[in-house]
C-alpha cells in the first residue's frame, strides 16, 4: 500500500514539473503578436490587424482562445480592421477575479475597445458561447454595432431543449480539465495546432473554462431576459447541418439545434440564415470560406 501511495505521489510530482516546465516553454516560445491591455486589476491579450472603415470584432466558442479565428482574421483583414481577444483567464490573457457570466464578459470587452477608441461601424462576429456574448454586447452597446454575425450560436433554450444525455463523456472531460495542474490536457489536446495547443494548456486556461461552463446557464437566463431584437440591423446567423425542414425526424438534436438556430434569425427584420452542410460545430475553422464571405458581403454594403 505504501509503494502504491508513492508511487501515485511520484507520478503527481512528475506530471506538476511536467505541466510547469511545458507551460514556461509555451510562454516564451510563440510570437505574440498582439498586446496586452490594462482594464483594470488585470489585462487582456489583444490582436489588431488589418485597416478598413469597418471593425470586425471576433469571440471564441467557450474553451477556445483567439487563434481559433487566425484562418478568418487573416483573411478579413485585407479588407477590415480586425480585432480578436482572449477572454480574461484564457489563452494569454490573466485571470479575472469576476465571475465568468457573458455580462462580466462583455463589460470587458467593452473596456477593450474603449482602451483602442473603437466607436464604429463594428461588425461583432461570435462563436457558440462568443455568440451569446456578441448579442448581449450588441443589446447593451446598439449605437457602436453596425452588424452582427454568430457562427452556430448557443440559444437561451438549449439546455432545456437539449439536455445532456452522455454523463460518462461529460464527466471524464471535467476530470481532465480538473487534473490540468498535472497535464492531462496536453495529451488530448495533441491534435490541434501548436499555439491553440500552448494557449489551451495551461491551468489556468483549464480552469477559466470551467468556471465558464458553470455560470452558462447563467448567462443564459441574463439574455433571455433582455429579450433579444435588433429591429433591422443586418443579423447572419451561420448554422451547421441543414434546415429544419429537411431533417429526418428520427434525428431529434439535429432538429432541435436547427430549429433554434432558425429562432435566433427572427431577431431582426433583416436577417439571413445560411446552413453550413456539414454536421461538425466549429464551421470557422473547418469552412472557413462561410464565414469570411459572410462577413465581406457584409462590410461592403456598410
């Protein structure tokens, strides 16, 4: 028994010095193009590229950092300016001592683009959980929003429409993020680019993540209680999959997730809705193209 505690407490051991010493690495291995920005207590890791008439204004899906977007950035700042941002406690920006609900979020976000003297035209462009953040920033600030573009967007109903079903899938993930500190995530996150790979790895990024996931719901309930409606500002709304009407009814969560989708473009008078054809979330990064065309057609007709 005494072997076995040892050697559970060895391998802990190895695993911090591992997390540590790879983290240090991360830290001072990658370019960082961008800056840091003061907004208080704390600082926020921000990328400005690109020049235009048009600010285009990105937000990361919940777990995700800035370089999720590098493909779209890249291309839209040849014809925008282009600002995309770490949430406080993800990738390279510092922790926040506030709680991790969308009105904390966007508050902060707000402090960023007074700190850049950003007033308009802005296109806000936001990924699942960014999405929630972009129309609850749009709802707070509509004088400085000129557009508003949410790739497969999280909707205030999802949770009750779309209950979790794979406990086991849930709870191994928690645990990996929780076992951070030691380096579980860096073994399943192997597989994506080296400097998402850097920005997701550290604990602290882990952390903020859950801390994240557990204020959704609220975060949830605070937009559906501002009751969302931009008259007629120009609403994209880029969802995966296809239409509701040409689901087969024996694939409930596909239909669901499209028919709310399909919701959330009745929130202005002058909205599209585009359907990606590919089942996977993350369209920004798999069909880059959809998103980047969207945008332009966009900024063209501001």
């Amino acid at each position: 028994m005494k072997i076995l505690s040892a050697s559970i407490v060895l391998l802990l051991l190895v695993g911090f010095l591992y997390q540590s010493y790879s983290s240090y690495v991360d830290s001072t291995s990658f370019d960082k193009r961008g800056e840091m920005i003061d907004i208080g207590d704390y600082s926020l890791y921000v990328e400005d590229i690109g020049t235009g008439k048009v600010t285009v204004i990105f937000d990361a899906g919940m777990g995700d950092d800035s370089s999720v977007w590098n493909k779209v950035a890249e291309e839209v700042s040849q014809f925008s300016r282009v600002i995309t941002y770490d949430r406080a406690g993800l990738g390279w920006s510092e922790e926040s001592p506030h709680d991790r609900d969308s009105k904390v979020i966007v508050a902060e976000l707000h402090s960023v683009l007074k700190d850049k003297d950003i007033t308009g035209p802005i296109i806000l462009v936001g990924h699942s959980f960014g999405g929630v953040n972009m129309q609850r920033y749009a709802l707070t600030y509509p004088e400085y929003i000129a557009a508003l573009v949410l790739v497969d967007s999280a909707h205030e109903d999802q949770i009750e429409e779309m209950p979790q079903t794979n406990y086991l899938q849930k709870y191994l993930f928690k645990f990996g993020m929780w076992a951070a500190p030691v380096g579980i995530p860096r073994l399943y996150l192997s597989n994506i680019n080296p400097e998402e790979k850097a920005k997701k790895s550290t604990t602290k990024h882990q952390y903020t993540s859950l801390d994240e996931a557990e204020y959704f719901p609220r975060s949830l309930s605070e937009l559906n209680e501002l009751t969302p409606n931009y008259g007629d500002m120009p609403l994209v709304v880029i969802a995966r999959n296809k239409a509701s009407s040409e689901i087969d009814n024996t694939k409930a969560r596909d239909l669901v997730w499209a028919t709310l989708q399909e919701n959330i473009a009745t929130r202005s008078t002058n909205s599209t809705i585009i359907f990606s054809g590919a089942r996977q979330h993350s369209i920004h990064k798999m069909q880059p193209e959809i998103v980047i065309e969207a945008i332009q057609t966009l900024a063209e007709s501001l």
